[in-house]
C-alpha cells in the first residue's frame, strides 16, 4: 500500500504532469503577450516561451562522476569533522581522487582568499591522517569554483 504525504493529496500539479505543463505553457503565454507589440509580426520561436532542456552530456556527468568517486575512509573522515575543525571556512570538501583533496568554494574571490589558508588547511587535517592507518601518507589540497558546493 502507497502512503501518501500530505503534499501528494493537496498539490494536484504533482500527481498530474500534464496539468503542470499546461500551467507553465499558459504563464509563457502571457509573458510573450504582454511584451508583444500590435502590428508588428511575432517570431516563430519567441524567447518567452522557450522551455530550458537538460544540457545532453548533464546525465553522464553525474554518472561518470559517482563512478570516479575513490571511497575513502580518509575522506569520510574529513568530510565528517570538517564543521568542527572549519566552521567559518567558506569551502567544503568536495572530492578526494589520487591522493588529491579537492575543496570546493562558490567564487573566485573566495579562491583567492584561500589559496593562502592551504598551508594551514593541510596541518590541521594531519591529525585526521594520522588516526587512520589506511590514510594516504601524503596528499595535495586543491581549490574548485563549483556554484553549489555538496
């Protein structure tokens, strides 16, 4: 038997796509209507109603990227005490690969700004390395701009 949240009864658009895609098709409408101007002819693929797709490759990036992922306990560990040891640092750790650990940041600004915390960054997580007898001995940190850092 399906349980049923109490979103699922009350937001029709959920249980219906169809009713969604009439929604969204019925507000593009509007929006191209109300900057349209009379007498002038309307183009076949107005910019208003286009509807965003899913970029081709989006699928197999998140596949490839679960399949690259190294486990780790290392990094588990990392990523486990990271608010403890870090609060007010604006990266997290994003992935661990080939004995490199990669902290994502949302900007470049935000790149700039840690670039020189690294050194500092890498000793604090030494102790971490140093529980863990299947740690890497060594290992490298690096900075990514990612928009919505996981």
């Amino acid at each position: 038997m399906k349980s049923t949240t109490p979103n699922d009864s009350t937001d029709p658009l959920r249980k219906h796509p169809e009713l969604r895609r009439r929604l969204r098709d019925r507000t593009a409408r509007k929006r191209l209507a109300d900057r349209v101007t009379p007498g002038l002819p309307v183009d076949a693929d107005p910019v208003e109603t286009r509807v965003p797709t899913p970029r081709v490759g989006a699928l197999m990036d998140d596949l490839l990227g679960d399949l690259l992922k190294e486990k780790s306990a290392f990094f588990d560990s990392v990523c486990a005490q990271w608010t403890t040891l870090f609060p007010d640092l604006p990266a997290r750790p994003g992935r661990y690969q080939d004995g490199h650990l990669f902290l994502y940041v949302r900007t470049a600004g935000q790149l700039f700004a840690l670039r020189p915390k690294l050194p500092k960054i890498k000793k604090a997580l030494l102790p971490l390395r140093a529980a863990d007898p299947n740690a890497p001995k060594r290992f490298t940190l690096h900075l990514e701009i990612h928009s919505n850092p996981t």
